[in-house]
C-alpha cells in the first residue's frame, strides 16, 4: 500500500486532510498581526546600519538576530533580555581584548564600570547599558521585594500600561544593541 493511491479511500475517493485547528488559528493570527508587525519592521530599520557587517561567536550572533526578530514579532521581553546578552557578550569581549578580561567576568554592572573608569566606552553609550540592565534585572533575576525597574512598579510610576512600557523599553534595547555593536571600543566609529 502507500504510494499514489495514499490519498484515496478504498472507493478511489479522495481523502480529505482536515487541516488541525490550531494551524487556522495561527494563521489568522499571523495575517491580524502583519501590520503592527510591519510598523516594527519599518521602525527597525530606519534604526539599523545599512551595508555593515559585523564579526561575531556564532552565540553572540544568533542573539543579535533574534533579538531583532523578537522585536518585530513584539516579544518584548525576550528583545529586552537578548539585547542585554548581546551587550554582555560584547563588552566583555572588548575588555577581555584589552587586558581587563577578569574585571569583564564579574558581570555587566562591573563591566560597565570598567569600560566607564578605563574610558573605553562614551559614557553616553554606558549609561544606555546600564539602563537596559536595571531593566533586564528583575526579568532576569527574581526580585522578591519592590524595585524602581520592576514593570509594574514602573507602569504605576509612569502611569502608563507595562504593554507600553515594554515596547518603548525594547526600543531602546535595540539601539543600545546596535549602539555597542557600532561604537564600543571605536570599532565603526
């Protein structure tokens, strides 16, 4: 049996597939979303360097791009915490490159504060960083008391829905991402 005729019922009549619900859910899913989706793709790249490449670890790049993707997708926290990693990656990277590889161990905020005292880094871009990783944090690491950075604490404070709060905060995720990646170290600058 299989072969041509495994699409037909013993009478020779077609079979029909019913296609899983979810699949039409998903579908329809996807065609609702295109246009916010496209706003974000549009926003992204008026942002994004045209014509420039960058050398990277496979990790380190697979980040970089899906943080990318996620924004566009509005996965916001996940942007937000694969743009942190990528500047993690990066800065400590560049330290490592330049002597300070055992300062760029002990995590982001040390690494910061290397990069800002050695004057490795405008400090412009580090405070940038450093933002995005008081935001990473309480994602990143349970915060069981209250917190200027936590989501809620920030949409009461703003008085602003943390829907909307997160997509401005991985906005600016994004350029900080693209901010290191461009000018950390003086590498494209």
């Amino acid at each position: 049996m299989g072969g041509r005729n495994s699409d037909k019922d013993l009478f020779g009549k077609r079979i029909r597939h019913n296609r899983p619900r979810y699949e039409a859910a998903l579908e329809r899913n996807d065609k609702a979303s295109v246009p916010i989706r496209a706003v974000r793709a549009r926003w992204l790249r008026k942002r994004i360097p045209k014509k420039i490449a960058f050398w990277m670890p496979m990790e380190t790049g697979f980040v970089f791009g899906e943080a990318a993707a996620c924004f566009v997708d509005g996965h916001f926290v996940a942007t937000i915490m694969l743009a942190a990693s990528f500047v993690d990656h990066w800065l400590t990277s560049g330290l490592a490159h330049r002597g300070y590889g055992n300062e760029a161990k002990r995590g982001l905020e040390a690494t910061i504060k290397v990069a800002k005292k050695k004057k490795l880094v405008d400090p412009f871009l580090l405070d940038a960083v450093n933002k995005l990783r008081l935001i990473r944090n309480p994602f990143a690491h349970l915060k069981l008391t209250d917190s200027d950075y936590k989501i809620g604490s920030r949409a009461v404070q703003m008085r602003e829905p943390p829907e909307v709060l997160l997509e401005k905060d991985a906005k600016e995720a994004i350029i900080a991402m693209y901010g290191v990646a461009m000018y950390a170290f003086g590498r494209n600058a």
